[in-house]
C-alpha cells in the first residue's frame, strides 16, 4: 500500500483512505462506495480502531493517507493525542467530518481539528474528489462551511 502525495486527485486513481464511524452502516455504505471505485479503504468503528489503522498505515509508508472520512469516534477531550495526529497534515491530506449529533457542534469540531470539510450526508465521490483538489492546492487548513 502505497499514496502517492504528488498525484493529481480525480484521475482514475487508486487513493488510500480512511472510514472512521460507529454506525456499521454508514460505514459500509461509505467503504463499499469507495471500494466501488477501486480505492483502498481501511475502516474504524471506534477511536481505538482509529488510532490501529493510522499506526498500520504509518507502519507501511512514509506517506499521508489521501483521506480520512471520520463521524462521532471521539471527543478531544477524552483522546487529545488522536485529536493530534488528526490535525496533523502528516497524517491526512484531507480529513472530512461527518456529522455526529448537531451540526453546529461538528462544525466547531471541524475547526478545532483543521478539517478541510463538513458533509452533512452521505458523501457523492465526485464532491470528495473537490475536497481533495482543494487540500492538495493547499496547505492544510479547515472549510468554513458544508461541502
């Protein structure tokens, strides 16, 4: 496994990322997805799953993942050092919440995170194909609204 930091996003190209949600079935329906279009997807349902897959991605290349897709696994405050690594521009080039309980509550999440994005329901690639366009023509830095 291997992602390439220096490609350009919505080329047909096979991209590694993470689904991180509770819900199995949000989960499913977002790696299922993706998977679809013939990208690698590696999945948690809780914050400890979280912390497994980015160690094994970490252990496998040098590489940020393309993209992590996180919903409601945690709050900062119980886990600060994922919340760390999640803001890391190291560890993603594009993280992208999905909303768990309020919106207002995950938009302020976003922005303590550095997220590029918020999106209010089920991801359409092609809308997560333009959140990666805009994290690879730019440092690292959170959307100020909904995608």
């Amino acid at each position: 496994m291997s992602a390439n930091t220096e490609h350009t996003v919505g080329n047909g190209e096979r991209l590694c990322i993470l689904v991180g949600a509770p819900d199995p079935l949000l989960r499913q329906r977002l790696t299922s997805a993706l998977r679809l279009q013939g990208h690698e997807v590696l999945e948690a349902a809780n914050a400890e799953d979280m912390r497994d897959r980015l160690a094994e991605h970490a252990d496998q290349t040098d590489n940020p993942l393309d993209l992590i897709l996180c919903g409601g696994l945690f709050a900062e405050k119980e886990d600060p050092e994922l919340a760390q690594r999640l803001a890391s521009p190291g560890v993603t080039r594009a993280l992208v919440l999905i909303p768990s309980g309020g919106f207002l509550s995950t938009a302020a999440r976003a922005q303590r995170l550095g997220a590029n994005a918020v999106i209010g329901e089920l991801p359409v690639v092609e809308d997560l194909w333009e959140i990666l366009k805009k994290a690879a023509s730019g440092p690292h830095s959170p959307s100020d609204g909904q995608t």
